[in-house]
C-alpha cells in the first residue's frame, strides 16, 4: 500500500459509483491515509456510463491525473461490460469486481481475456435485502476493500458507522441497513478471497 493503489469505479449515473469513490476516499483519510477520490466528468445524466477514481497511499500523492492502470477496477452495473472496455490499462496482477448475481465463470468471457483475480457480488439482492431497495454503492464500497485490502474489516465498519451516523443522523433505519449491507458483502466475498489465497500460495 505503501507505493499507493488504484482503483477505477465504472458505473452508470444514479447509481452511486462517484458516491462510492468519495465515500472510500473519506474512510481512508480517517485511517491517516493520503487519499484521492474524484469522478470523470462528462454527460451525468441519469443511467449514462460514468467513472470514478481513488488513490490511496502511506505517502503523500503528487499525481493529479487519470487513472490508467489500475489495481482494482469496480463495475457497479454489469451491462456496461457490454459496451465499455472495463480491463483497460488494469493490471494483471490486480482484480476487477462486478455487480452481478452471475458466477465468475460466467463473466470472464466479457473480460476480454483478462488473467487477474475475478470477484462477482450480487449488490442488488444484498442492498434489497438489507435495505429495501436496490441501492449497490455500499455492497460495491465493501467488496473494493474487502478485495483491495485497504483496510481491516472492523476498521471500516467502525469508521463506516460513523460516517453513516453523520450522514442519517434521524433515520437509524437506514444506517442499520446500510451497515448489515456491508456486512453481508464481506461474508460473500469470503470464501472466493480464501480460494484466491490458496490458488496464488
């Protein structure tokens, strides 16, 4: 973590991908980390393909641009994989998650070939079951640093807490839903990071 890490956020407007990015952003500034998290401007209307970015590093970053090739790369709505080239520049060493209750197996075809660690959830059926609605930003916030090991489990939860705390101070429901939301994520993610671990040993 120390040289820094990447991550580029594809998503559609309304879905809370830049959310995400500048909600991953503030969690890790409060861990004492030096921290970017900024969307790529263009047409922000309702349901056109938008991406976010984070840096995140032990040291100050002097970078200001793009990111090109990312470490972890997050599709928080799986029909872009259709449209956009979401393995750009993303290194074979790194990871890309996709919002979709298909197996692994059935998204590598769309990944063009792309070798590196390959991690699905199914945000819609854990924010609807923990929220009500289809609300993926937090299940996809949980699974890029679950996968990303930007930070330990607890630790997010509790600085996540505090943020949702802040945020929906008179509405306790929501802050309940969203922490049993990235709960649920962590614990889905679970057994494919372990599998990982044993195919990389």
């Amino acid at each position: 973590m120390s040289s820094g890490f990447e991550i580029r956020w594809h998503g559609r407007g309304g879905q809370g991908a830049k959310t995400a990015a500048l909600l991953l952003a503030d969690v890790a500034f409060q861990t004492g980390r030096y921290v970017q998290g900024f969307p790529e401007y263009g047409p922000e209307r309702m349901g056109a393909p938008i991406t976010a970015y984070n840096r995140i590093s032990d040291k100050k970053i002097r970078v200001h641009s793009n990111i090109y090739t990312p470490d972890l790369v997050v599709v928080v709505d799986e029909t872009l994989l259709h449209s956009v080239d979401v393995t750009a520049g993303l290194k074979q060493e790194g990871a890309i998650i996709v919002n979709t209750p298909k197996s692994r197996e059935e998204i590598l075809p769309l990944l063009g070939g792309y070798k590196g660690g390959v991690y699905t959830v199914d945000a819609r059926k854990i924010s609807v079951e923990a929220l009500g609605k289809n609300f993926p930003n937090s299940p996809m916030l949980a699974a890029a640093v679950a996968v990303g090991h930007i930070m330990e489990r607890e630790a997010f939860i509790a600085e996540m807490r505090a943020s949702y705390q802040h945020k929906f101070a008179k509405k306790p429901e929501v802050i309940e839903g969203n922490m049993k939301a990235l709960a649920m994520t962590f614990d889905a993610l679970e057994e494919a990071l372990k599998e990982n671990m044993r195919q990389s040993a």
